[in-house]
C-alpha cells in the first residue's frame, strides 16, 4: 500500500506543478492500514468526517505517527459533537454557522486552546449542502472572527460533483476571490483556501488552493 500511495502522490504533485498546495490524505473511507502507508509515504495530514469513528481510528494509530501527524475534521459537525472533535482535531474545516463557531470557541477555551478552523462557503448556493452563503458569510464573518477560542484560517469549499471546468473555474475563482474581499474588509489575516479534491483538485490548485483534500486518488491501486 506504501508504494502505491507513493506513486499516486507523486503523480498528483507532477500534475499540479508549479503549485505546491499542502495535500490532506482524506482517509474516512480506508482503515489504519492505509493511513499507515500515507505517514510511510511522506504525508502528515489526514483527514477525516465522522467524529466517533474516525477518534477511535486516531488512537489506534502508532505513537509516532499520532504525534507527527496533523488531524482534519472535514465533515459536518454537530453541536453534540464539538467536545469530542475540538478535543481531537488540530483543524476544523466545516464551520457552517455562527452557532457552530460559537459552540467551537466555547469548547476550546475550556480546554485551553485556540481551535483552528476554516469557514465553509457554499458560493454554488447547493440547497443540499452545509456552508454560508457570500451574503451570510459577509455579513456575520465579524461576529465569528472575535470569538476567542477559534482562529480562522481561511474559506473551505466543495464545489458540486456535477460541475465542469468552466463552472469551477469560476467557483473556485470567486472563492479566491471572496477570501482577499473578507481580508480588505476586516483587516484580518486569513492565508489558507481549502478546496478540490479527487476529482477537481487539479483545477483547484491552479486557482489558488493552498490545502487538497484527496482521498480516492491517493489510495487507487489504478
């Protein structure tokens, strides 16, 4: 599995040359075998989206790689879950509301640390995904940026599965874009874009990622 890995990462940082995104092994569909072979093959990021399932997987892990490694929680969070997850995850790239971002802060402050976390922007408006909307994100990016237990690092987005490379182009251009508009605005500091994944993270990188999160193409054997 190692040397697959290997070669797919390879592959994937040839393909995106000149950028060099940081890459998240998204290992919420492979056990602890694969995320071995990830640490074995030079990657120390790993992300994950269910928080029972993938905390368990995370002290199962070997010391070294647990101690060396940084933990992305990339899924939807639930309120009831924030404890566990702050308590867990170096990075939160899901908050999808100023009532999230509240409940992240106040849980992190109990446990004597500041969460860093991304905000997820849903700027294709998907009725059936989590994120701001540009307008709600305008308009309460304020109120979470002053929360003290949590630090912005940046926009996450998933751009629909359906779209093609002109649509996202332009998504993920306006993300870029929304991002540099928040910074002006605010006078804040906020370097990180986190978006594509196996299937656009080609794309992505040529439009300003700077964090992928890639699953399915690190560990195919194809």
């Amino acid at each position: 599995m190692k040397e697959i890995v290997k070669r797919n990462l390879l592959q994937i940082q040839e393909e995106i040359a000149p950028y060099t995104p940081n890459i998240i092994a998204v290992t919420k569909y492979f056990g602890i075998d694969a995320m071995i072979a990830a640490y074995e093959a030079g990657l120390r990021d790993f992300g994950e989206s269910r928080a029972i399932e993938s905390i368990e997987k995370i002290h199962s892990l070997p010391n070294e790689i647990k101690s060396n490694s940084k933990f992305h929680f990339i899924g939807h969070l639930q309120t009831n879950k924030v404890n566990k997850v702050v308590c867990n995850f170096d990075v939160i790239h899901s908050i999808d509301s100023v009532k999230l971002a509240s409940v992240v802060s106040e849980e992190a402050l109990k446990v004597g640390k500041v969460q860093d976390v991304f905000i997820q922007l849903n700027n294709a408006n998907e009725e059936q995904k989590y994120g701001f909307s540009k307008k709600e994100l305008f308009e309460n990016f304020e109120d979470i940026k002053d929360l003290k237990g949590i630090k912005i690092l940046g926009l996450m987005n998933i751009a629909p599965l359906e779209a093609n490379s002109r649509e996202l182009e332009k998504l993920f251009e306006d993300v870029r874009q929304t991002q540099i508009e928040l910074v002006n605005k605010s006078n804040c500091e906020m370097r990180e874009i986190s978006m594509g994944m196996s299937n656009d993270y080609l794309i992505a990188a040529a439009h300003g990622a700077t964090v992928l999160r890639i699953g399915r193409k690190l560990f195919s054997r194809n």
